[in-house]
C-alpha cells in the first residue's frame, strides 16, 4: 500500500529553509563578541573573552585506560585546572574541598580526569542506582558545549561507585534528560577523595567542520554530605542562564572524520495472555515476535537523521491510573525514547506561562501511535490498544550562524476492528522546527509547521478529520543585561474532513460552537475549520531576588491543534502575572527560601469572564535539608462563569471557592526520606469540598536496593458535577451531587546489581467509586447570583447509572542488562487488571482491593534484545 504523501506544508517549509539556511551578516562576529560566562550583573556586558575561564586539552599518544586512576602517560603530560567556586548554597565561596581536572583527546576521543579532594574518604556518600537516577550521592559532572554556540550541549555525570547520567541542553538552560549517550567513565576512591576518568566519543557531539575546534566547558562537584556544589567555572544561579556560563577548552584540532553511522537492530518476542473478555478462552495465549531497527547518521558534523523501523517500546513504564470526569482531555507525558530524545527542539508550547504551563502545544509526540479513535465504535476484544508505527524518521542538527532545524516524518499502519472496519486509518504525520539565534542567543526567532494526513474510507470518513495544518512563529528578546525578557508567539491552524466530521469538531469539548448563549454560529455544512492563536509575556528572569512575567494570550474558537498537538480548549483569552522572591543566601533557618505571588483573569473571546483568581506558594529548605511547602488559591472570584460546565449547554455562574495546601518533604540524604502532602478546596457557596492527602517513602535499606511506596487517598463531594444531557426535543443539562472517593497506591522496586545490570518493578492499584445524588438541570436563569435558582429539579430516565466503580490495576517490570556500551536485553513482564460497573458498591476498602487482585489479569511477557553497531 503506497504511503500517504507528506503534507504540503512539509514542501512549503524546505523553501523557506533555503533562505533561512542562507549566511546571516554580522551573526558570526556577533556571537564572537558575547562573553561566555559573566562575571557578575554590574560587569557582564563589558566582559571580553579573554576574561573567560579557559583550559587546555593535549592529544594523547596511547589512549588510556577508562579506570579511574592517573597513572597514564597523558596524565603525566596534561595540565591541571582547578579554580573551583562553591555556587551552592552560597554563590562565589571558597570550596571546602579542592578538586582539579585534567583534558586530553585524540582521533576519536575526548578524555577528562577529575580528582576530588576528600580528607574523609570513608564518608563519601555512594549509592547504586540504575542509569540516570540520581540517588544520595556525591557527584562529578562535565558539561560540553562542542558547538560553542552558547546554547546547546550535553552533561555527562558520574557518581562514585560508576552509575552515569547524561543530559542533552538546548535554549542555553533547558536539560533533555532522555538523551542516552555512548560513552565511558571509570571511577575509583582512594586516599586522597575519589576520581572519575571520562572518555566521550566525538561521535556522540555535534561540532563544526573545522581543523581546530573551541569547546564550551564546565566542571561540576557535588558534596552530597554537606549539599554543597562547587563548580569551574563558577556558575551565578541568579542570572537564569546555563551553556551561556561555560568557560573555554581549547587546544583540539584534527579530531576524526565526521560522518558517523549507528545502527541498532532489535529483535522481539512477545507472549501475551489476554481473554478477560472472552469467558470460552480465560487463558487464551498469542505469541508474537518482530525485528526492528533505530539508525543514527551523521549527515553532516551539523545535522543528525535519525529513523526507527517498526518500534517496540514493550520496555517502557505503563501510565499511571486515572479517572476523568471533566470536560477536557487527560495529558500524559511522552516516555517512549524514540520521540524523547532531542524533544526538546521540537517542543512549541501554546497557552503557557509561569502561572500555567500544563502540556499544551503544536507538537504532542503521544498523538504519534496513539489508541486507534475509532475502538469505541468498531473494536472488539482482539483490537489493536495501540497504532503501530510503521517507521518514523527526524533529522536534527544546528547550521552554521545559529539555526537549529528539526524535522519529522512518521508513518502509522491502518488498524480495523470487528468486520474489518477501519479504527485507525494510514496516517502520515510531518513536523518542521526550525529556530534562529540571534545576538549570541540573547535573542531568536522560531518556526514551527505541522501537518496529518489520514487516509480515510467509508468507516472512519464520517468521524475523523482528513488533514490537519498549524504553524507557528515566536520570538524572544533579553535585554538589560539578561535581566529582562519579552517573548511573542503567533499561531495558526486549519482542519478539513467532511461535514460530519468538521461539526463533531465545532461541537467537541474543546470548542462548543453549540452553545445556545453566545455569539458562535454551529455551521453543519462546513468542510473546514480555521483558527488562529496570540501570546505575549514580558518577564524579568535574572539579576537580585525579585523576578516577575505578565503574560496575555488568546485562542479563537477556530483553533484546533489536537491531530498531533494537544489543546484542552479554544475560545479563550487570559492575563496572568507572577512575581516572586528568591532568596539563595543561607540564613539561620533556612538554606533557601521562595515565594510566589500570582493572579490570572480568564474570558472567553467574546468577553465572557470565566476566571479571576489569586495564589501564592511558599518553598523553604531548612537548615537540616527538610523541606516545607505550602500556600493556596482563591478562585472564581467576582462573579464569574463556566461556559463548558454544561458540555454544549449555557454558562453557569460559579460562586467562590477555596484550595488550601502543604507539605514537608524529609532529608534526601537519609535512608528514609519521607513526604506527606495535604490539599483541601471549598466551593459551591458551601455545597462541595475536596480533601486529599498523598505521600511517598524513599527507602533505602541496602545500597543497590531503593524502594519507593506511595498513596494518595481523596474525598471529592461535588454538588456541580456534569450528569448528562437528556431530551431530544429541549434539552435538560443535568448536573448532580456526586459523593466519590478514591484511593490509588503505587510502589517501585529498583536493585542495582551493576551500574549495567539493574531490575525495576512498577505497579499501581487504583480504585476510585462514587454516587450520584440531587439530581437537578439547569434552570431558566443559571447565571444567578443565588446558588439555588440556577437549578431546578429534574428526573432523569428510568435505568439511568446513579454510580460508578472503577478498578484498574497498571504494572511493569524490567529487567535490562548493558552487556555492551550502546547494547541492551531487556526481560519484561506487562501486567493489567481493568473492571468498570456502573453501580456504586460501597463495600469496605479492604474488600474492593481484594476484588480488584482476583480480576482476570492480561500479561504480556516480552524479550527484546538490541545490539549497538558504530563506524
């Protein structure tokens, strides 16, 4: 079957790449002229770069050994950096303890070893952990930035008895910690503290095509015992910068070729035990196996493609249990690696800001092999949960005058249900990123182009959208010092389909063109929706302990991103400030202290007032490392509406309501590490409250063994929960009292046998019941300011659900073996229990635990074995 050709604004976008891609005038002497690091607020703009911090890297006639020791030849022969400065807890003091660092390379390698001075060795803090967690332990890291573009590069850190952790960095201070590198390190403690010997292959950076090359570079310490941090050069938390404070490695030329290949193929094989709805074959088994393959291609020192064929991402951990009763969709965050990696170029968020930032943009990985649509109406117990992907493809990389560009290309398979009807149809989805420095970063223009293209057919033509376009264009501006920032961003979006499937869009959740009070016209006859979207913010983000960001944004009621995006609703407006106070300076009782203070007003685009509130938050680190959190919200002050309460109906008012929380979190460093968190609301003049409590236990009883237990138990009385829609003639908007609690526990095993070989098991019961009473609809007046006329009574039809109770069950565990750098066996056990009645039981809790482990389980048991090739 031919694949679904790429959207037009895929040819579009490689047009205007050629004139993006052209030489920028002046930008090179531009970027030449900014200092690498900033000597502090009142000098940074007249800093040079002589004043950096610099070292100097030797190449190395016999690679050495990756032990952690320094008696290799080039040791002898490098010299030694080690102006350390401790920037935690107190910025610019004098360490406690000295730590030196030495550089050297050659055709295929960079080499970095660190000496950490520790007069007590015996109480180095070690822990075995598997790869990037971080436990309580000491810490080395070095951070690289082989561009020296100021904004981008990669953390490589060690803690001492080997575990590793590594970051990819993009926009100067964001960290990807799912980049997973290819690369070495030794470690070793001894008389003197301990070391860390590094070897990073040049073919996991991304650097000019130059004979000699300037590295930005840093060196980090952690004391975990005393939680200090020192770093070379020293980093200022206060200026809201990161790759920009990096000093200088020098001394590197005639590094190897460029053009680098990695492939990793995979093969699979799968058992899964299904049959929970199938009482004829309560065992019934399936086997499965495929073969697949990731492939990583330096196309050029600059860009990078990479592609995988057929993935399998058996290995990651299932998402957590959720029951959603609102209008909007529930977020879930992107975890398998393929679409982790390098997110953070693709990453184009829309309706965000300081005071609410919650996932929403252009781009939505999970949309990329999601659950086919189209299983509520046509799947049956053998339908496919989730969409293979037939193969995806992106290439990433910086060109030369600072423009990142990023592009993707996936192709997902048509899957059916019962009878062969479609409940996912060939799907081509394209993403184009593309993103200009400017000023030395201080400054930048984005570009961001989305397009799906579905292949529709008799079954799905009527329910799902044909194709779907948005594009984006943003700019940011620091000014004064870097004290300052402004920031903008336009949107645009277009959807087509036919006509049903454009008027289930205007009447979907997220956009309401039904509503009968307001000033949208529901038009049954369209093929196609536009919409457009604004966002400004004026903030100012380094230099003392005040920081603040007013923010304005819009989305018509037109805007609709959701085919690989994510947008909960259209048709708003908002102004929201934040401003808070940071103090950094250790005082008597604290080491660290922050609070905020917030307001946000919502409407919707024609004026409608749908929000006023107030908050603020306060965080405070103790002097023995415990944390204390709290603060609270009041909302839905002056008299306001909801316009979405209803589903489609008229806006409701809304009276004031109440959410008052805190928290304590214990000392990291200990073997128990405790947290307990308490959140109340009050609402309805009176009628509904919420209460929750939720903590969490880290517990170490051995080195290599962590285990994590937590709960979360919740009380949620709503008198203005949504109960339905009934009457085909007028309609009855019926809302009830819905008395509902839950209870979710979760647990995660992690042993560490190697910093290679490590075990982790994950799993989550989640009960949530509740009942419905006072059943009532919307009475000819629901924006009154007395609670009681906004409602009349109502009866619903006979049979109607009065209840719910919802049990599920989410486990994963993962055994993965390194036995090569870059090559990887996992063993996995994939375990589910789901069970839905609509009748509220109210049996003990012990009894609806006990009922949820005697459901008929679904296993999947998966063997998958990957294998690391490089040239």
């Amino acid at each position: 079957m031919p694949l679904v050709p790429a959207p037009r604004a895929l040819s579009l976008l490689l047009g205007l790449m050629t004139v993006l891609t052209a030489p920028c005038l002046g930008a090179q002497q531009q970027r030449d002229s900014t200092p690498g690091t900033k000597l502090s607020d009142s000098t940074a703009a007249a800093a040079t770069p002589a004043a950096l911090a610099v070292s100097a890297a030797v190449r190395a006639r016999h690679a050495p050994v990756i032990d952690g020791k320094e008696d290799d030849e080039v040791w002898r022969d490098a010299p030694a950096a080690g102006d350390f400065r401790e920037f935690q807890p107190t910025e610019g003091k004098a360490p406690r303890y000295r730590t030196t660092f030495k550089a050297a390379y050659d055709d295929r390698n960079l080499y970095i070893f660190i000496r950490a001075y520790d007069p007590h060795p015996d109480s180095i803090m070690r822990s075995l952990s598997r790869r990037d967690v971080r436990g309580p332990a000491d810490q080395l890291k070095i951070i690289i930035d082989a561009y020296h573009d100021r904004r981008s590069g990669y953390e490589f850190a060690v803690n001492p008895v080997g575990v590793k952790r590594d970051y990819a960095v993009y926009n100067d201070t964001d960290e990807d910690d799912s980049w997973d590198g290819v690369w070495d390190v030794g470690t070793a403690i001894d008389s003197l503290g301990w070391t860390a010997e590094f070897r990073i292959p040049f073919s996991q950076l991304r650097f000019a095509n130059t004979p000699t090359h300037t590295f930005g570079f840093g060196v980090w310490r952690d004391i975990e015992r005393y939680k200090e941090r020192t770093s070379w050069p020293l980093y200022r938390q206060s200026q809201n910068t990161f790759m920009s404070q990096m000093g200088r490695l020098e001394g590197i030329s005639e590094i190897g070729a460029y053009h680098r290949l990695e492939i990793t193929p995979y093969v699979v094989a799968k058992d899964i035990t299904a049959g929970a709805g199938v009482p004829a074959e309560p065992w019934r088994h399936s086997q499965k196996g495929s073969i697949g393959a990731d492939l990583k291609y330096g196309i050029t020192p600059n860009l990078t493609l990479d592609a995988t064929v057929n993935p399998d991402f058996g290995q990651v951990e299932a998402d957590p249990a959720v029951l959603n009763l609102s209008a909007f969709e529930t977020f879930f965050s992107e975890k398998r690696p393929f679409f982790l990696e390098g997110t953070g170029l693709y990453r184009y968020d829309a309706n965000c800001n300081i005071v609410n930032c919650s996932g929403e943009g252009l781009f939505y990985s999970r949309r990329i092999g999601r659950g086919p649509q189209l299983n509520g109406l046509y799947g049956g117990n053998g339908s496919a949960s989730f969409t293979p992907i037939l193969g995806a493809a992106k290439v990433t990389g910086r060109l030369p005058h600072g423009l990142n560009v990023g592009i993707i290309e996936a192709v997902t398979a048509r899957t059916v249900g019962e009878q062969q009807a479609t409940t996912e149809p060939l799907t081509n989805y394209a993403v184009v990123r593309a993103q200009q420095d400017l000023r030395g970063g201080e400054s930048g223009l984005g570009l961001i182009l989305t397009g799906v293209n579905r292949r529709l057919d008799q079954w799905s033509d009527p329910f799902l959208r044909r194709d779907a376009y948005s594009a984006g264009v943003n700019a940011r501006h620091k000014f004064a010092s870097s004290r300052y920032e402004i920031l903008a961003n336009l949107m645009a979006s277009e959807v087509r389909g036919s006509a049903q499937a454009i008027a289930s869009t205007q009447q979907s959740g997220v956009h309401l063109y039904q509503r009968p009070d307001d000033d949208l016209v529901f038009d049954s006859t369209r093929t196609s929706l536009r919409g457009d979207a604004e966002e400004f913010a004026l903030g100012k983000i380094g230099g003392g302990i005040i920081r603040f960001q007013t923010s304005y944004m819009r989305q018509s009621p037109g805007f609709e991103i959701n085919d690989v995006g994510f947008l909960r609703r259209a048709n708003e407006q908002s102004w929201s400030t934040w401003g808070a106070l940071q103090l950094r300076t250790p005082k008597w009782i604290y080491r660290s202290l922050q609070a905020n203070f917030n307001e946000w007003n919502y409407w919707t685009a024609d004026g409608l007032p749908t929000e006023r509130a107030v908050n603020t938050n306060w965080h405070t680190n103790l002097k023995n490392n415990m944390w204390v959190h709290f603060g609270g919200t009041i909302a839905q002050l002056g008299g306001v509406f909801c316009d979405n309460c209803a589903r489609g109906g008229p806006a409701m008012r809304v009276s004031p309501a109440y959410y008052p929380w805190f928290g304590i979190q214990g000392d990291d460093r200990r073997r128990i590490v405790p947290e307990l968190f308490f959140n109340f609301g009050s609402g309805d003049a009176g009628h509904s409250y919420y209460r929750n409590i939720n903590g969490d236990a880290e517990i170490r009883l051995l080195t290599q063994l962590q285990i994590n237990v937590g709960f979360s138990a919740t009380k949620n009385l709503d008198n203005n929960q949504f109960f339905g829609r009934f009457g085909s003639g007028p309609a009855h908007y019926s809302f009830a009292r819905l008395d509902q609690q839950t209870l979710s526990l979760n647990t995660r095993w992690s042993y560490t046998a190697s910093p290679t070989l490590t075990f982790q098991l994950y799993a989550e019961p989640f009960v949530s019941r509740g009942k419905y009473t006072d059943i009532r609809e919307l009475s000819a007046n629901p924006r009154a300011t007395d609670y009681g006329d906004r409602f009349i009574a109502f009866t619903p039809p006979a049979n109607t659900s009065l209840g719910f109770n919802v049990k599920q069950l989410r486990s994963n565990t993962v055994m993965r073996w390194e036995y090569r750098p870059g090559s990887s066996l996992f063993l996995v056990w994939q375990h589910g229990r789901d069970f839905f009645d609509p009748k509220y039981q109210g049996q003990p809790w012990k009894d609806e635990i006990k009922d949820l482990f005697a459901l008929h389980p679904d296993n999947t048991f998966l063997v998958k074995l990957t294998y690391w090739l490089n040239r």
